[in-house]
C-alpha cells in the first residue's frame, strides 16, 4: 500500500515539471546557502584550531586584556611590558618565556610604498626559537636574525614573488622600513596567512627606535616545564602578575590563555556570525515551505476529479491526506538533494580557490550528519507545508467532485 502512495504523489510530481521546478527553488536556495556556511564555517574553525593547536599544550599566551584578538598588537592603555615578561620567566613550572609586538609600517622597495606589519623579536636564541615555533614559521631561505644584527630584517613568503612591488626580493635585497634601510638576510615559507605572508621580522631594539615604543610588548609566550600542569602553573602566574601589576582579583588587565582557548574564543565568534547568516538563508526555506503549500492548493483544484475518483474506488480520508503530504514532502526531499550537492559543490569549489590564492586556510569536512539531517528536515519541512492541501482534498466529495470540471 505504502509503495502505490509513494507512486502516486511521484507521479503527480513528474507531470508538472516546470511547477515542480519552479516550486523546488526556494528550498534549493535554502538549503544550498545553509549548507555551504555551515561547512565553511566549520572548515573555517578546523584551520583556526589547528593553527592554534599547532603552538602545542604546553604554551601560555599572555597579552593585554582586550587584545586577544589582535595579538602582538598594543594600541590600548593598557600595556604588557618588559617587566611582565621578567615575572613570568622566573614564575615557577615556567621552562622560558618571550616577548614581540607588531604594528603598520611604511616599507618601501623598488620606487613602490606599501603599509605591512612590522614585527619586533628579541634576539636570543633561545627566545627566537619559541617565538618562531609559536608563530609556525617555517625557513624557507636564509638564516633567522641573530644576536648583533641591528638593521637586517626576515621577509614572508609574498616578498619572494613580484606581485607586491613589482619586482621579488631576494637575500641581500634592501627594503626600506620607515625610512631606514634593511638588509634581507632571510625568507620564511608560505603559511596561508596573507597578513603573515606579507609581514617582516626585525631586531625587538630597533623596532623600538624606529616606531617609539619603549619597553612595550604586544603579547608573551610562555612554556611550560615538562610534568607541569599548564593549569596550575597560569594560576601562578596569575598572582605573580597581579601582584607586579597592582590590579586585585577580578580586575586583572591582562589575559592568560591556552591556545585551545584562543581557538575556542576564535570559534566562538564564527559561530555567532554563522547564525546570522544562516538565519538569513533560513528565510529562503520559509519562501520554500510557502511555495510548497502555494503549489499543493493548486494541485487539489486541478485534480478534484482525480480526487472523486479515488474516493469512489475506495480510497478513505487518511489515504487522500498520505498522497498529499507525501507529494509536498517529495517536493521538500528533491529540493534538499539538489541544494545539497550545490551547497557542498560550492563548499568545496571555495575550499579549492583559497587554497589556491592563499594556501590552506579552509579545512573542509563534509558532515554525513549534517546532510542527513539536513534532508530530514527538508521532507518534514515539505510535508508539513502539504498538511493543509491535503485535509482540504480529503474532505472533497467523491459525487461533488466527479462532476467538477
């Protein structure tokens, strides 16, 4: 029985097939633009995690309160300073600590100006080292700066083509920065980040004297001794600073994080943004559920006398209610499919165009529950939107309408 219900409504689906077609975009719209941000979204928070989780468990970042999302950059009141760093390289379960700040600057090359961010690292090797595994990069040509270089100065991944100044740079290239001139002396490889790709790397001292600011710090990185709970030893660290700082408890103007944290934090924010945006393409599934119910009205008056005949052969209530609502969530069912392999098509098309331009800054996984459930709730959308056609159509009369014409 069930299997001639299916039958019937998928053949007065096929009949109309520019009314079904036509009835299909709102859904298609739908359910493509839900899925293609879910997946982006979620492939957006895979690379984010990543790059975070990449700096390993055993790190802190320390920075002012209020610049965890432009890290490395100092521009509120709030400052961290040298004498933060102090403290917390001699907080105990600390193994060692560094300190670098960034801002725009003026860099000037073959009679062309740009504005890129200019990074200030300290110069011992120690401290370069974990400053270089915290922002993973890896060389890709050259050496890293070393102790005494004063005006040298390591490059991203972009300076080596010709795209931003019109000519690449090489080892021993020298670039101006803020009308000082910097000797090349290191490249490192491509991240996928265009703001990294394009940012360059000098001595923390002359950084210092070449945009003013004096023992200031956009953010530390600490890390933690093995055997040491990283919990336990931010708790520390924690009181050692509020302490320096003078701030009591609750009012602290600095941040201690893990980079599961900020990832999260990261995660946190996408997430809110991808509401929004998918409670705007949610609009088109509405449009979608209407269309269907528009389309299921006009399908009842067009078949009354399909209708009368049904009844007369036998056919109850219940069985006329079942053709309908399977018919309108048939509608719902093909438009979910269609808009699922656009959206996914599309996902993954983006994917590929970013990888291509800037490297692999979407990690795409498809959701088999996300399609599964996406298509569940096209068919109930569907088959709710049929529900009023069809109680319309099972209370036709089968005499009154086998004289309708």
């Amino acid at each position: 029985m069930f299997k001639d219900y299916i039958t019937l409504a998928l053949n007065a689906v096929l009949r109309r097939r520019k009314r079904s077609i036509l009835t299909l975009l709102g859904i298609i719209i739908g359910i493509a633009a839900v899925v293609s941000l879910i997946t982006l979204g979620q492939g957006l928070k895979n690379s984010i995690s990543g790059q975070f989780n990449a700096l390993g468990s055993d790190k802190l970042i320390i920075s002012a309160k209020g610049d965890s999302f432009s890290i490395g950059l100092s521009t509120d009141a709030v400052k961290i300073t040298s004498d933060d760093l102090h403290i917390i390289q001699e907080t105990q379960g600390v193994s060692h600590a560094a300190g670098w700040i960034y801002q725009s600057g003026k860099i000037e090359f073959n009679g062309n100006v740009r504005y890129y961010s200019v990074s200030g690292y300290p110069l011992n090797k120690e401290e370069t080292t974990l400053l270089w595994q915290a922002s993973n990069y890896k060389l890709l040509t050259g050496r890293l700066l070393e102790e005494g270089d004063t005006y040298k100065a390591m490059l991203g991944y972009s300076y080596t083509n010709p795209e931003i100044f019109g000519k690449a740079l090489e080892l021993g290239s020298k670039i101006n920065i803020q009308g000082q001139d910097f000797k090349v002396v290191g490249f490192w490889d491509k991240t996928g980040s265009p703001q990294d790709d394009q940012g360059i790397i000098i001595p923390y001292q002359t950084y210092e004297e070449l945009f003013n600011k004096h023992d200031q710090l956009g953010i530390i990185i600490a890390q933690v001794q093995s055997g040491e709970n990283i919990d336990t030893v931010a708790e520390r660290m924690t009181k050692e600073l509020r302490k320096e700082r003078k701030v009591s408890e609750g009012k602290e103007d600095f941040s201690i994080q893990t980079p599961k944290q900020l990832g999260a934090a990261f995660g946190t924010v996408i997430d809110m943004v991808q509401v929004v945006l998918i409670g705007i393409a949610a609009i088109s599934l509405a449009v979608g559920g209407v269309g269907i119910t528009n389309t299921m009205y006009t399908n009842v008056l067009e078949r009354t006398r399909e209708i009368g005949l049904l009844k007369a052969v036998g056919a109850k209530r219940k069985d006329i209610i079942i053709i309908f609502v399977l018919e309108a969530g048939l509608y719902g069912l093909v438009g979910g499919l269609i808009g699922l392999l656009l959206g996914t098509s599309f996902a993954l098309i983006v994917e590929a165009a970013f990888h291509a331009a800037v490297g692999p800054l979407l990690d795409i996984q498809i959701d088999p529950y996300l399609l599964f459930g996406a298509l569940a709730f096209t068919f109930i959308l569907g088959c709710i939107a049929g529900i009023t056609p069809a109680r319309q159509a099972s209370k036709l009369s089968p005499v009154e309408a086998l004289r309708y014409d």
